[in-house]
C-alpha cells in the first residue's frame, strides 16, 4: 500500500509542477508508535522552474495544492525539500 502512495505522489506532483527532479520517500518507519499509522509519512524532494521567485512558504503551497487529494487521508507528515533549477 505505501508503494502505491509513493507512486500516487509522485504522479500528483510530477503532473502539476513538470519538476526536473522529483524523489518521494517512505519515512513512516521514523514514526512508528507516536500516531498517524497507515496514513504515511513521506520526504518529498523536488526541483522545478514552478518555485523560480516563490518563497519557501509558496513551494510548500505549491506542493501542498498538488497533494490536495490525499491529504490528510492518505498523508499524515510531509517533509519536503523545494527548490528552483540551479539551487
């Protein structure tokens, strides 16, 4: 099942920002016990000319609006890391 979450992340965010470098981890082995089990707990590290002139907190809108249809469903925590090409 989180393969399948990994995937639909990846798409999710692949299709709405065209990103040059996309990578999705599982991290809900980190989480275990504390809540949020079977929701999934996930690393985003992207790169895309969408974040060129946004701030951090607009990337994350970005990647959060992208992400809209799993959350909080089927993301409990995401860590993402953002950035524009050449950073």
């Amino acid at each position: 099942m989180t393969a399948e979450k990994v995937d639909q992340i990846y798409n999710l965010l692949a299709g709405a920002l065209d990103p040059d470098s996309l990578e999705v981890v599982d991290e809900g082995y980190k989480h275990l016990g504390h809540g949020g089990e079977g929701k999934g707990h996930f690393l985003v590290r992207i790169v895309s000319p969408a974040f060129t002139g946004q701030s951090a907190i607009g990337r994350h809108r970005l990647v959060y609006g992208a992400l809209a249809s799993m959350m909080p469903d089927q993301i409990h925590a995401l860590a993402i890391e953002a950035k524009a090409p050449g950073e």
